[in-house]
C-alpha cells in the first residue's frame, strides 16, 4: 500500500496547516498526528467531534495514520441523530479539542484530547505502518431524507483515487495553497479541503468561519486555490460590487472551485464579470466522491459539471433501464457512475448496499443530459427534481436558474405538486430580492417561457423569506411548506 501521505513521512519544514493564526509544518503535523496515532486503539471506529479547528485535522489525519476508521460528527448534530451515529458505528472513542464540551451520546465514550503543545508538535515522528487500501479510512454518515443517515465506508483506495484524478483534472501541486471556510465533517471540506492539500504536500489555510474579508486576505497573501459552496460565491458576487481588494484577491486566484450544489447561472456571470475569473464546478456524492469536473480552461459551458474524472465511468439510464446513447443531448436520464473511487458499503446494511447498485453500477439518484462534448448538465434529483408535466420531463434546475436571473429574485427553489390535468404542476418558491416588491407570477413563467419553454413556466408562485438549506448550502425541498409527504 503506497502512502497516503508521502509528505508526513519527509516531516519538512513547509507549512501544511494554518487555520487563523495558528500554523503546523509537515514535521508538526507528523509527530503530533503519529503521537496521537499510537495512543489509538485499533478495529474500533473513532469519532471525531469536527469542529472547524487544527485539532480536528490533527485527529483524522491521526485516525489515518493508525488505520483506525474515522466518525467525524457535525457539532450540530441534534441528539437523536447524535445518539444514531454512536450506536450504528459504534466507535471505541471520541477525539476531540481540548476544552470541547461534548453532548451526552458522546460523553460516555472514553476521550483524548487533540495535544498540540509545543512539546507534541516537537517530538520526533513515527508514523505507524499503514494498512492496505481496502482498509476503512472514514464511515461518514449522510443526511438521509428518509429514515436515519446511513453509514458510508470509504476506503483508502477510494479516498487516494479520487484525489489524485483531481491532482491530474486540477494541476494540483506540492506549491498550491487551498484557502476555504468549509465544515469539517463532510467529503467537500474534509477530504477534499483538508486531505487533498496534505496528500499533494501543499498547504490548507482554512478561515475557521467564512467571510469575504477572510477570503481576500488569504487569497491575496498568497492563497491560489479557493474551495467553497453556491452561498458562499452569492456573497462574494455581492460583495465584488463594492469590495475592490477581494476583487483583485479573486482575479489572482489560480482556481476557484464551487460544490455541493449547483452555481446559479447569474453567479457564475457576475463573478465572470468582475474578475475574469471562472468559477470550477465539479460532481460527487459522499458514496462516490467526486466524479466529473469542469477543466480549468476548458471549454464546458457553465451550468455544467464537466467531464469524467481519470478511472470514472459514467452512463445515463432511461425509465427503462436502458443506456442513453452518449450522442443524445436531449433525453434526460439518471447518473449511474463505477470506478475505484466508490464507496465500499453502507455500514451493516447489506440491503441499502445492494439495492444502491444497478450492476457494479452506482445509482447515483441525479438526473443529467449529456452535452455534446461529453460534459454532465445535472437538471436535479430523481426524487425531488424531476418534475413530469404535460407528458414532459422538466428539469428543475433549469428554472430555478432562469428564476435566479430575473432581479426582483433572491433565491428560488422549484418543485413538482400533483394536478389533475398536467400530472404534476411546476411551483416556484421565490425569496423576493425586496419583501415590499415581491416579483409578479406573470412576470416569471413569461420569463422562464421565453428563456426556456412553456411548458416549463411556472404554474404558481409561492413567496418565503428564506429557503431552507443544510449545512452545506444545499436546498433541502421536502422542507417547504407541505412538501414533507
């Protein structure tokens, strides 16, 4: 089994971590992750209370270091998910930073505290040898719409395949440093945002809350990549318009990355404007990691999620169960995607597992058409945004982003509802961009009618003060207003 992390074992002076003012070289990193990784049990699961913090990348890291698989637990986990997570993996501790108040679930189980005194980042390294790469690296659980979250278990293979094909997609190197704001308990700021920099030998500077202040300084003291989420980049396109220090931090990046969700098109055209920058739009799902990204330079139009990555497979099945022929541009399909970048299980649920695979196929439960060079166009979820009107199958991303450019729109969400006549009827859920002048419903199906087509346009209008998201940005639609059923 080759290194996950070749650097750790050179322990170099080069700075592998920063998050605020506090910064760990290669050689920190080292011995305080090895130290830690041989006061590790092994076989039992450990769970990290992931805050945005060193401590929680000095306590993965150590759980990789020692083949233990690693549990990293949202700090704003309510208690019944809390208590689920615990009994489902059943770790034999939980990592934590020093000081951290831990709710109950988590209280009982035996604690070591993340120590990073001078004399744990000091002392010499010895890394353990590490296991093969079918070895569990993480069980990450994911927010289930239905039922508890489910326990996802990635292997090492998975985890080094997925981040050398974006090494090979995003020109990554030993000299990028990655600046972001993201959460540490999930695949996009975790194994992307702090395991790709230290796979590559690079540097994390992590902002520990995001702001646009945050972003220029550390972009423009020498930050080349920035990784974040479609809300993220709203504010940073709001801010661009009177912020001229971001501007010219974001105009000097050498890649600016978008995930866990779509970028509305009218972002992806302000931020275009006012830096000449093109934000990255990349594919993956906590089962897959990523699977297809947009090519820096490339010719992927936006609103795409770009090409397969290197080892990726990917095919569009129809309601029938047969494959779309990769020339039509049309027929929207569900994503179903193989490789070795795929998660092993669901953990102790053989059923899910089985059912989750068409084949040594990953049903990834994402509708897409395939542009004409090969680039994946997402249109939604099959449960939540595949709308079927009229005998058309509508896409709800397409409307949400002609919704997002009329200017009397903050945000939008579409959804399906039942209609006698059409099968299901086209709702809009709009946050008006003024409470006191919310758009007019005429004025948006006109819109989305003359953009797109219509019998895409919106058969009613219902107005909110906000949209209910998750953690990562995400929309979470069976949230709205009488849409849990």
């Amino acid at each position: 089994m080759s290194l996950l992390f070749p650097a750790l074992h050179a322990a170099s002076s080069h700075t592998a971590l920063r998050f605020g003012e506090r910064a760990l070289s290669y050689h920190q990193l080292s011995a305080a992750a090895s130290g830690l990784a041989l006061r590790l049990e092994p076989g039992a699961p450990m769970a990290v209370w992931a805050t945005p913090s060193m401590e929680t990348a000095v306590a993965v890291v150590a759980g990789l270091l020692a083949g233990v698989p690693v549990v990293p637990v949202n700090p704003k986990s309510g208690e019944s998910e809390l208590t689920h997570i615990v009994t489902d993996s059943a770790p034999g501790m939980v990592l934590a930073e020093p000081g951290a108040e831990l709710p109950e679930p988590l209280g009982s189980l035996p604690r070591a505290d993340v120590d990073l005194s001078d004399e744990a980042v000091s002392a010499a390294p010895v890394p353990p040898t590490e296991p093969n790469a079918e070895a569990a690296a993480f069980i990450v659980y994911t927010s289930g719409t239905t039922g508890p979250p489910k326990g996802v278990v990635l292997s090492r293979r998975a985890l080094a395949s997925t981040l050398d094909a974006l090494e090979e997609a995003w020109e990554w190197t030993a000299d990028d440093v990655l600046v972001h704001g993201l959460p540490l308990f999930h695949v996009h700021g975790l194994i992307l945002g702090v395991l790709g920099p230290l796979r590559r030998g690079g540097t994390l500077r992590h902002l520990e809350r995001f702001t646009t202040e945050g972003v220029a300084r550390e972009l423009a003291g020498g930050g080349t990549m920035l990784f974040g989420v479609p809300t993220m980049y709203h504010r940073l396109a709001d801010a661009c318009a009177s912020d001229t220090d971001l501007v010219r931090a974001l105009a000097g990046a050498r890649l600016l990355v978008s995930g866990s969700a779509a970028l509305p098109l009218h972002d992806h055209e302000r931020l275009t404007a006012a830096t000449g920058q093109r934000v990255i739009e990349r594919y993956g799902m906590t089962e897959t990691l990523m699977n297809t990204s947009v090519r820096p330079g490339g010719t992927s139009r936006p609103g795409t999620v770009g090409l397969p990555l290197r080892d990726v497979d990917i095919r569009l099945m129809d309601d029938s169960g047969e494959r779309i022929p990769v020339e039509d541009t049309e027929t929207v399909g569900e994503l179903q995607v193989r490789g070795p970048h795929l998660f092993t299980e669901y953990l102790g649920r053989p059923d899910a597992t089985t059912e989750a695979f068409d084949g040594g196929w990953f049903r990834t439960g994402d509708m897409a058409t395939r542009d004409a060079d090969g680039s994946v166009r997402l249109v939604g979820r099959k449960a939540t945004d595949l709308i079927k009107s009229g005998g058309f199958k509508i896409g709800a991303g397409e409307i949400e982003n002609v919704l997002l450019g009329h200017p009397a729109v903050a945000e939008a969400a579409v959804t399906g509802e039942p209609d006698e006549d059409l099968g299901e009827r086209i709702v809009a859920w709009i946050v008006p961009a003024s409470p006191q002048q919310p758009p007019h419903q005429g004025e948006l199906a006109d819109l989305v009618a003359s953009q797109l087509a219509p019998h895409k346009r919106p058969r009613e209008v219902r107005f909110l003060d906000a949209l209910p998201r998750n953690d990562m940005g995400k929309i979470l639609k069976k949230e709205l207003p009488g849409q849990q059923g």
